[in-house]
C-alpha cells in the first residue's frame, strides 16, 4: 500500500516536473482550456444572480395575478416587435367588461403607462434637484389591493382622488432618495413633466429586477384618471386581474374566451394580445437564459477543444523527446500500464490546472461584477465548479489516451537507443 502510494506520488511529481519545465509551452497549450471553463462558469453565475432578480420580482406580484397587454415583454411596450405593433388597442372598457363577465376573477385594476411622444424626455423637479430617471404610471387604487406594495412613508392615493383626478404622486424609493435626499418627501411638491403634484407616498425598495434593478423604485405613480387627463394621447393599457385562490387557470381561459370575442379574433388565428402570469414569464425567461447558456457551452466548448488539441500534441512532442526515458523505465521493470499511467495523469494534470485556473477567472469575473453592480448578488454554483473541474481532468484523459498508448507501445531496446 506504501509502495503504490509512493508510485503514484512520483508519477504526479514526474508530471508536474515535466510541465512546470516547459511553462510557457504549457500555458499556451491550456488556455483555451482556461478561455472554455471562464466562459462557461461565469455565465452561469451571472445567469444564476440574474434568474433570482426575476423571480423575486415576479414573485411580489403574486402567484394569483394575470396580466394583459397589447404588447409582450416590457409593458411600458417600448422595443416591441413590429408585429405586436399592429396589434389593436387595449381598451379600458375591457376592465369592465372582464369584471362583469369572467366569474373566477376576484378583482380587477387598471394601469397607463405614459410614453413621452416623439424625443420628448420626462423630468421630476423639485429646488436643488432634478431628474430624468424616471417612468410615470397612472393606475386604480385596486392595483395596489391585487399586487401589494410596501410604503415606506405615506400612503397610496385613494379612490376619491382617482375619481376626481386629483394631483397627487406616490415615488419610488428610488427617485424619492433622488429627489429628497432628506426623505422628507410626503406632503412635498414635485414638478413632473411641468405641473404640479403633491407627495402622498413613498414606496419601499422593490424587490428583484432586471441586472439588479427595479424599474419601479424609478417610478412616478398617479390615479389613472389624472393621467388620462394630463396625457390624453397615451393609450398603452394595462390590465391586472387576481383569480379567485385556486381557479387561476379556469381564470386565465376565462379572459382568454372573453378577450378573443372583444377583439373579434378569428377560431384559426392567435390571440392579438398577450395574456401572462408569474409562473408563465419567469418559465419564459428560463427558456431565453437556457438558451444562452446553451450558446456559451457551445463557444467554450469551441476552447476546450482547441486546448483538448492543444494537450495531445504537448503529449506527442513529449513522449518523442522522453523516448530513452521510457526505455530506462522499460529496462527498470516498468510495465505498460504504468507507462499509460505516468503519461495519462500528466495529461489530466495539464488540462486539470487549466480547469482550475478557469474556475480560479471565473470566480474573478464574477466578484468584479457583483461589485461594479451591486444590486446584482451573483454567485458561482458549486455544481458548476465541481463540473467545469471534472470536465478539464475528462479532456486529459480523452486527449491523452492515444499519446499514452503510443509511449507504452514503444520497444525498450529501441528506446535507449533513441537520440
């Protein structure tokens, strides 16, 4: 037992030896293997961070909530598909219409979102201060009665002043801070877009988003009406419904049959809206980040091979330069399974530290990341470095088999010979 474990210790310091005498041939050798393993690991990381944002952020809408829009993605529907373009308004009269005839729904709310027209930017001032970061969002009270949101000062305006449009803005932490770095901002004036609003409320930080943030920490939120009176041109509606616990999906079909016949769309054609829910999008975006995943696998892959090529040949180039190595060896005593042995964990050592200078890059990249976003907690899974790591040692046992076998197969008496 002893004596193998001794074996073995000399054969990982032979192997070591022989790279470590050959550095910077051996470095260019496992970079790709370094490139392939980076890639793959660090996008992982960043699709894992980036996956939890999302989900946190869906999740706070609650798993009985249904969206409809005219448009996918992005409800404030800028970057839609020229397709989704053409598509008929959403009518607010659909609301209505949803709540008298869909039974399985438990309420309903109603939501603007105000696109400047042409290149026309949206500015939040008070004295001292100003921005241009910012969306504004007109919505009923129930919206905030179907997905919940925290305030952090305030209150949310009421349905008296919806009705009656009143100016009244509830802020986002964000822009708040912005705004009124003294967070004394209810009770407070804002100008927004040039008139005149009263702070009621502030909101608690949103949870989750898209690469750390949260669109709707920037957000200015009025009752529906005084938005539709302030911005008569704007027409992109949003519709949240909260299915009845338990019949979100009796709910969802429900809306779907209503809306086709709203709409007038043909049996054969489909749905000229889009009709979502928590669970549906972020299952969406799993498919997009899987998706990518998949492409960076296929461009690492692309560098393991090449350093997969590149590990062969150093074998090659070394078993032709250790002929009469192998031949004292041979001569010794050693049998070929040994000779395989010693050449194979050579090849696995090689393309092994270039695994772990990979992970060792990866782990880098994603704590320079983490730091230039910080709002984005990206984190390397330990499966993912356990696999990257198993794969670079796999790709010196693949690659360095046949240069293995050639050095066990070589005659002994011709080896010393060789010059």
């Amino acid at each position: 037992m002893n004596a193998t474990g001794l074996n073995m210790q000399a054969t990982f310091g032979m192997a070591w030896g022989a790279i470590s005498s050959h550095k910077l041939r051996s470095g260019l050798t496992i970079l790709g293997i370094v490139i392939g393993i980076t890639t793959v690991v660090t996008v992982s990381s960043l699709l894992g961070g980036l996956k939890a944002q999302i989900v946190d952020f869906f999740q706070e809408f609650g798993p009985d909530s249904i969206f409809v829009s005219r448009l996918s993605g992005d409800p404030s529907g800028q970057n839609a598909p020229p397709k989704e373009r053409r598509r008929k308004k959403i009518l607010p009269e659909y609301a209505t219409y949803l709540r008298a005839n869909v039974h399985s729904i438990e309420d309903i709310g109603l939501s603007l979102f105000v696109i400047p027209p042409g290149s026309q930017i949206l500015t939040a001032k008070v004295p001292g201060f100003e921005s241009d970061n910012l969306t504004v969002v007109g919505a009923t009270p129930s919206i905030y009665d179907i997905t919940p949101r925290a305030v952090r000062q305030g209150r949310i305006f009421s349905e008296s002043e919806d009705r009656r449009a009143a100016r009244v803005i509830v802020l986002g932490a964000n822009l708040a801070d912005a705004l009124f770095p003294a967070k004394d901002a209810v009770g407070r004036t804002a100008i927004i877009d040039g008139t005149e609003y009263t702070v009621v409320g502030v909101f608690e930080p949103a949870k989750g988003g898209f690469f750390g943030e949260n669109g709707q920490d920037l957000q200015v939120s009025m009752p529906l009406a005084t938005v539709r009176l302030r911005y008569p041109q704007s027409d992109n509606f949003f519709i949240t419904a909260k299915a009845k616990p338990g019949l979100r999906d009796d709910a969802v079909a429900e809306m779907r049959d209503a809306l086709r016949r709203l709409r007038r769309v043909p049996k054969d054609k489909p749905d000229d809206f889009s009709l979502s829910t928590p669970d549906s999008i972020i299952e969406n975006f799993n498919k997009v980040t899987g998706m990518v995943l998949l492409v960076s696998i296929a461009i690492s892959g692309v560098g393991l091979l090449v350093g997969g090529i590149g590990v062969m040949n150093i074998m090659l180039v070394s078993v032709t330069e250790r002929t009469r190595e192998i031949g004292v060896r041979k001569a010794v005593g050693a049998r070929r399974g040994d000779i395989v042995t010693q050449f194979l964990i050579e090849a696995m050592t090689l393309s092994g530290t270039g695994g772990l200078l990979g992970v060792v890059f990866a782990i880098v990249v994603t704590l320079f990341v983490s730091a230039l976003v910080p709002a984005l907690h990206t984190v390397v899974p330990p499966v993912a470095v356990l696999v990257a790591f198993t794969v670079s040692v796999l790709i010196g046992v693949f690659f360095g088999v046949y240069p293995a076998v050639k050095a066990s197969r070589l005659d002994p008496v011709e080896s010393l010979r060789y010059e």
